[in-house]
C-alpha cells in the first residue's frame, strides 16, 4: 500500500514502533519469500506466459516502493510522547472524548497522519477536529468548520497514554 506524503512529521511512539515494524517485517520476510517466488518462476523458462513470475515480480516492485517510502519516512519523523505539563488541555497523542448540543458522543485521538490508516479511532493532527480541539480544555467549546457548516461540539474527557521512550506500547 502506498501512502502519499503526509503533512505534518509528527508522531507517536507507538506508531513510529509499528512503522518500524512494518519496515523490518517487509524486508525480512516478505521481500525474502517474494525473491524466492520470483527465482522458483523464473527457472521453470519462459517468463513472457508465466503468471507466478509475472505476479511476484510486480509485488516485489511494490515491496520495494513501500521499503524505500517507509525508510525515507522514518527518518523525517519526530516521535511526541507524553509530558506531564499536558495534562488537563488538549495535545498531540490525546485522546478526547466531545458532545454535541444533540448528546452525540465522539472520542479519537490525535495523531500524526501516518497514523490513522484502518483506525477509526483516531484522527489525524491535520485534521479540522483535531486543529480546532488543540488547546482546550474540559468544558471547552470546540467550533469545527466543514464544508457542511460550523459544528459545536464539547470537550467532556481528555486522557494520555504514558509511554515511556525506552518501552514499547502494549
């Protein structure tokens, strides 16, 4: 899967360490098992009607793509964690929790762009809710303009998740 640039360079600990993860599981198993595919096809002869070699070739060059973007990526990344001067207002690796004035109920929290693929709980820091909810506080109104109008919503619970640098998130 490719992912496009992100705009912010911020992330959490436990996404970088999941990128990390997802980097050394790419180049230490699946572009080996691929390799090994692509030589098997490769010596039964004619590759121009060999689909297993046709198949593991294109997955390896996406294997590659990924490796490349996610090394690259890694290395402009700047890991947040969590301080205790944070508390009680709303920063970067929050997890908050809002209501609207009908009693509908969202919590997500804020994390880097990298992020927030196949999560629904989270949302990006470039993201209008997020923008908005940045610095406030419990009981604070957070005005959230979208293309379908300003949206009222209000903070009701704001949590961390305490990581230490040197531990990897459970």
């Amino acid at each position: 899967m490719l992912i496009p640039m992100a705009k912010t360079n911020l992330i959490t600990r436990h996404g970088y360490l999941k990128l990390q993860a997802e980097l050394d599981h790419l180049w230490r198993v699946e572009r080996r098992e691929t390799t090994e595919k692509v030589a098997w096809a490769a010596s039964l002869g004619d590759r121009s009607e060999n689909a297993d070699y046709k198949y593991n070739k294109q997955k390896l060059r996406q294997i590659d793509r990924r490796i490349r973007f996610l090394r690259k990526r890694l290395e402009t990344l700047k890991i947040v964690d969590y301080a205790p001067s944070q508390e009680g207002k709303v920063f970067f690796g929050a997890t908050v929790t809002v209501e609207n004035d009908d009693g509908t109920e969202k919590t997500f929290s804020i994390v880097g762009p990298d992020e927030i693929y196949d999560d629904k709980s989270v949302i990006s820091i470039d993201a209008p809710m997020a923008r908005a909810a940045l610095g406030k506080q419990l009981d604070d109104e957070v005005r959230v303009t979208t293309p379908s109008g300003v949206h009222h919503w209000y903070i009701t619970a704001i949590r961390y998740q305490r990581t230490k640098p040197d531990e990897a998130p459970s």
